[in-house]
C-alpha cells in the first residue's frame, strides 16, 4: 500500500511537471510567435527607416541642388543689378552733361544775340555821331549860335533854380536831357537813345551786359520805347537807392557842343541826310517780344516783302533759288539802292556760304 501510494505521489507530481512543462512550451511557443511578429516589426521598421534615409538623402540632394539654383540666380540677378545701377549712373551722367551742353547752347545763342544787337548799336551810333558831324561841318556858323544860346540858357537855369527843391531840379534836369536824346521828338526814346542817355554811368552806373534788361524792366507797357515817366520812375527809385547825387545836371551829363550839334540835326534834318537806324523802334520791341513776323529780329513787313521781291527777280528761272551769281547781283543792287558800298567780292561770297545752310550751292527765301 505505501509502495502504491508513494508511487502514485510521484505519479502525481510527474503529472504537475509535466502540465508545467506543457504550460512552460506553450509559453515559449507563444513567446517565440511573438517574437517572430516582433522581429517581423521590427524587419518592417528597419526597412521604413532606410527607405525614409533614402527618401530624406533624395530631398536633401534636391534641395541642395534648389540651393544652388537659387545661388546662381541670386549672382545672375546682382550681375543684372550692377549692370542696371551702372546703366543708370552713365544715363544720369549723360543727361547732366547733356544739360550742361543745352545750358551752354543756351548761353552761347543769349551771348550772340546780345553781340548781334549791341552791333546794330554800335552801327546806329557810328551813323548818328557821322550825322553830328555833317551837321556841324554844314552850318558851323549856326552851331555857334547854337553854341552860345545853350550856355546862356544853363546860366539863366540855375539862376530860375535856385531855391528849387532838389528832386524838382533833378526832373527838370532829366526832363531836358530826355528831350535832348529824343531825337525824333516823338516824346519817347528807343533802345540806343537810353544806352547813349546812360553812357559813362553819369546817371546810374549799368553794366553794358545788363542794359537790355534793364531796358524792357522800364518799357512797363512793352512798346518798345520809354516814355519820359517811365523814365522818371525808374531813374528816381534808383538814385534814391544808390544815393546819386541830387545836382546832377544836363551840362555833367553832356558838353555844349554836342547838344548844339544835337539840336542842329534836329533843326536840319537833311543837312546830315538823316539817322537812318538798322532797325526802327517798333521793330526792337517786336524783337525783344519774339515777334515771329520779324525775320532774324531786324526786319520788318517793309523789308521782308523788299527782300523778297529783289529774290523774285533774282530768280530768273523761277526755280524757288537762287545761286551765287545771282546772290552777289542781288546784294550789289539792294547796297546801291541804299548809297552804300558793296562788300567786297570776298565777303559776299562768305555771306553766300553762310546763307547756304544745307550746302546745296542754292538760297531758297527762307535761307536768305
């Protein structure tokens, strides 16, 4: 009985093992199942990883490859830049020297007009100062007279003017030699008539370049020729601003002789055959205007339509030109229309190469 009981004890505990055993490879079994999964899992990730490695070492060639993109770009589009600022900069320096050359064109067609002018000035002044002359050789005894009657007129002035107020004295003073320079007695004078009025700086003291300006400020209603109170106006404002002096007189401000001759031209007009002016005052005033119906500034209707009826009969062939020989053959008739003497063949050839702006070997009537 022991013997069988003890060996169904170790029967039993055979059979515990052996369920532990069954329990532990079932266990194991679902361990090793598990682990096949996890490996499995684990396989799948490895194989995830390398191919995101991949994919991530694909974006970062391209995006190095963009970055380069970008880089060359970046270099093309500062390349552009600079030649563009550089571009700029040459078209700012070419407008400022291109507004440099205009200033300068600008100043030289100021300059040769005011020598063009000061020219006619000089020309007008050279034939009054011969017809002063003419006068005073014709009638010498009459210039004595003349002479004589100015000094004792002065005399007699300043004895009337004492006492005088002073700016009175110096209008009447102004007023007379106004007059005196007024040589057509018109009551105004003209461009040259003012330039001669001012010579010296007696009156008030103008530079030369500034006397045209000067001259259309005090022509306040542009007509070409001043009146004695714009004179007046003028020239009291600036004595008073430049302290002239209140005794200025007719005598300081030209001799005797001269306003005998003066009044002497006047008197006899033809004994000095005239002042014949370049342009007449009406015409300075239409060319200070920039009146187009003046040709070059110096002529007017009269002289156009002259100029061109001596082109029309220049123009034998009617062609609308007219060449050197007939330029010269017109020229010649129009100086001894005018008494004058001809220029010189030379210089009529110069003045037909001047007028032949295209170099065509013809002057139509625009060029001349």
């Amino acid at each position: 009985q022991k013997h069988l009981d003890l060996k169904w004890q170790v029967h039993l505990e055979l059979k515990q093992k052996a369920e532990q055993m069954l329990r532990f490879l079932q266990r194991g079994y679902y361990a090793k199942i598990f682990l096949v999964e996890v490996g499995a899992a684990a396989v799948a990730h490895i194989n995830a990883q390398d191919q995101a490695r991949e994919f991530l070492a694909a974006r970062t060639a391209a995006s190095g490859a963009h970055a380069a993109q970008q880089a060359a770009a970046f270099k093309e589009l500062q390349t552009v830049a600079e030649r563009t600022f550089r571009h700029l900069k040459n078209k700012e320096v070419a407008q400022r020297n291109l507004r440099g050359r205009i200033g300068l064109v600008k100043v030289h067609v100021i300059a040769v007009k005011q020598a063009k002018l000061e020219l006619r000035q000089m020309v007008d002044e050279a034939r009054l100062h011969e017809q002063l002359n003419n006068v005073a050789k014709a009638d010498p005894k009459r210039l004595k007279e003349l002479e004589a009657e100015i000094r004792a007129a002065d005399k007699q002035k300043d004895k009337d003017c004492k006492g005088m107020d002073k700016d009175e004295r110096l209008r009447l003073e102004m007023r007379q030699a106004f007059d005196i320079f007024d040589m057509d007695a018109s009551g105004e004078i003209d461009q040259l008539e003012f330039g001669q009025l001012l010579r010296g700086g007696a009156l008030i003291a103008i530079p030369r370049d500034q006397m045209d300006d000067v001259y259309h400020q005090i022509d306040k209603d542009h007509s070409g020729a001043v009146s004695f109170d714009e004179f007046w106006a003028w020239f009291h404002h600036e004595s008073k601003k430049n302290h002239a002096k209140s005794t200025l007189t007719v005598a300081k401000i030209m001799g005797v002789r001269e306003r005998a001759q003066r009044m002497l031209l006047k008197e006899s007009p033809n004994l000095g055959n005239k002042v014949e002016r370049v342009a007449s005052v009406r015409v300075q005033a239409k060319a200070a205007e920039g009146d187009p119906s003046l040709l070059h500034g110096v002529l007017d209707e009269g002289d156009v339509q002259r100029v061109q009826d001596l082109f029309a009969e220049a123009d034998d062939d009617k062609s609308g030109h007219i060449d050197q020989k007939e330029f010269v053959s017109m020229i010649k008739r129009m100086m001894t229309e005018d008494h004058e003497k001809p220029p010189s063949e030379k210089d009529l050839k110069k003045a037909f190469a001047d007028a032949d702006e295209d170099g065509g070997g013809a002057v139509d009537i625009d060029e001349m």
